[in-house]
C-alpha cells in the first residue's frame, strides 16, 4: 500500500475499502454465504419486482393474475426493488473486496454508493410502513379496504416515499463532498458509509453528524413509530378472533413480519448510534452489524412477504408444476 494513504493531502481521489477489519484471513470463507445472500436476493426479489434476470414466469403472474392487483403486491414489487438495489450498492464491491483484493474505490463512486446506500434504505424503511399501514386497514377495516387504498392512493404513497428518501439524503453526499480529508483514505469498512466517510476528515463534522442523527429519527423513528402503531392495532384485532387456531396461524404469521423489521431497524440504530456516541465496540463487530442491516433483510423480505404468502406461493408451484410436466 502507498505512502499516501497514510499522509497528508487535500482530497483523495480514491479510497481504499478495508472489508471487515481484522478479518482478512476469513474472508474466503465468508464470502460464500454471503455470496448465496445476493444470489437468493436477487432471484427472489426479481420474482416481484417484474422479473428481474429473466424470471418471466412471476412478471405473467403479477400481470395476468387479478387477485394480485391489489396495494399489499403493489407495496411488495417496490420492495423488491428497493432490496434489489440495495444488494446491488454494497454486494458487488464486498465480493471484489473479498475474492480479488479489490480495495479501491474513487471518491465519486464512494459518494454515489453512499447516496445509493442511504436513499433506497430509506425507501425500504417507507414501503414497510406502507406494507404494514395496508394490512392494518385490511384487518382492522376490511370493508373500508378498497375505497382507502385505492390504486392511486397506493401511487402516491409510494411517490412520497421515494421523493422523501431522495430529498432527505441528498445532504450526506454533498457534505462529505466538501470535507477536506487530510488524514488518510482507509476506510475501515467494506461499504462507503456515511460516518465511516466523514471520520477521515479532519475538519469538525458535527453538522454531518447532527444531519444523519436528525435523519434517522425523523425519517426512520418516524416509519417505526408508525409500524409500531400499526402493528399494534393488528395484534389487538387478532386477539379478538373467535377461534383458537385463528389466532395462532394469524400470529405466526405476523411475528415472521416483525422479525424481518427488527432486522432492518435495530442493527440501524445500533450502528448510528454506536458510530457516533460508543467507540469502545470493537471495529469488526460493528462492520459485521452494518452487514446484518444491509445484506440480511434484502434475503428476508422476499422469503417472508412473498414465498411464505399463500397466493404468491401457489402460483409458484403451478408454474413449477407446469414447467415438469
């Protein structure tokens, strides 16, 4: 490694990812399962998300199928998207990083990835709270359903979702942009995240950092405060259900819902929080928390909100069916 990375100039034009530090001799063995992350990611989400990487079958079932027009699939084929592009912001380069030694990255790519990063996580974070704002009408108002979530109101929220994410981040960039970085260029992280950036100035971040606390509980304390609240009525309804039986399946299945939004949610907070406030967590352990909250709910979203959901699944297994006879 060059002597620049270590001395002082005034802005690099690359910086050199380290992965996860302090587990470089892991990394063959890591990388597979994270491997079969992305590649489960990717066809499942591409099942929702029309097809994506050739999958036809799922695009002529969203398509053709009127049972499948309704806001919660509509919610489910922005998700997939969004998870897709999420795995495709960070898995890529992790894999390089791993296989290859691929460590550099140019200081424009690191803030495109860092925007990239951060907008479609938002995103994510809203299409949930939409998801879980949907189910909460379908069964605390079933009547009521299809006149409130009509298809341009399903629309519009999902415009208001992305606009807030995109605008909402837009700073994080533009203010890592204008950072002098007089230290080094090592990044002790295998993403371009935003703190992970911003430490290596040396200039007072303090606006950076009050910027991405201010984020994180306007936008994402905001979605989870509504998530909850949703949730919240869904299970006083289920516990309102006449049979024993119903209750358990209805509260299997929703439990499954809140595993997948604790595992987006609570590695968030931990890692921005932590980042900014508690520097005695060792340094992989918190990279290895950053990868738990961008690689693992991309897998799980797919599995929970669509296989595991009885009309998505029978489909799947007609075609499948099909296809061998």
């Amino acid at each position: 490694m060059s002597d620049s990375n270590t001395t002082d100039f005034t802005n690099p034009s690359t910086f050199i990812l380290l992965g996860i530090p302090g587990l470089k001799a892991a990394y063959t063995w890591i990388s597979i399962p994270f491997c079969a992350m992305y590649t489960i990611a990717i066809e499942l989400c591409a099942m929702y998300a029309i097809a994506v990487l050739g999958n036809f079958s799922i695009l002529f079932i969203v398509r053709r199928e009127p049972s499948l027009h309704g806001p919660m699939y509509y919610f489910l084929c922005m998700l997939a998207i969004t998870d897709l592009v999420m795995s495709t912001s960070t898995v890529p380069k992790l894999l390089s990083i791993f296989w290859f030694n691929s460590i550099e990255i140019s200081f424009s790519a690191c803030l495109t990835q860092m925007y990239f990063i951060l907008s479609f996580s938002g995103m994510e974070s809203g299409f949930l709270m939409a998801m879980a704002f949907d189910r909460y009408v379908a069964i605390c108002h079933p009547l009521r359903h299809s006149t409130i979530l009509t298809n341009s109101v399903v629309a519009k929220i999902g415009l208001a979702v992305v606009l807030r994410s995109c605008i909402l981040t837009l700073p994080y960039p533009f203010l890592a942009s204008r950072w002098p970085y007089c230290r080094t260029n090592i990044i002790p992280h295998f993403s371009c995240g935003h703190i992970a950036v911003v430490n290596l100035a040396c200039a007072d971040i303090r606006i950076s950092s009050f910027y991405g606390l201010f984020d994180l509980f306007s936008e994402i304390g905001m979605d989870v405060f509504f998530i909850t609240l949703s949730y919240t009525q869904i299970l006083r309804a289920i516990f309102r259900l006449p049979t024993k039986d119903a209750r358990l399946k209805t509260f299997r299945t929703y439990i499954s819902h809140l595993c997948a939004i604790f595992a987006l949610y609570i590695p968030d907070f931990f890692s921005s929080l932590v980042y900014r406030f508690d520097h005695n967590v060792p340094l992989h352990l918190q990279v290895l928390i950053d990868s738990v909250y961008l690689l693992v709910p991309p897998v799980l979203h797919p599995i929970i909100y669509g296989v595991r959901t009885k009309q998505i699944g029978g489909r799947l297994l007609q075609i499948f069916t099909h296809k061998e006879t």
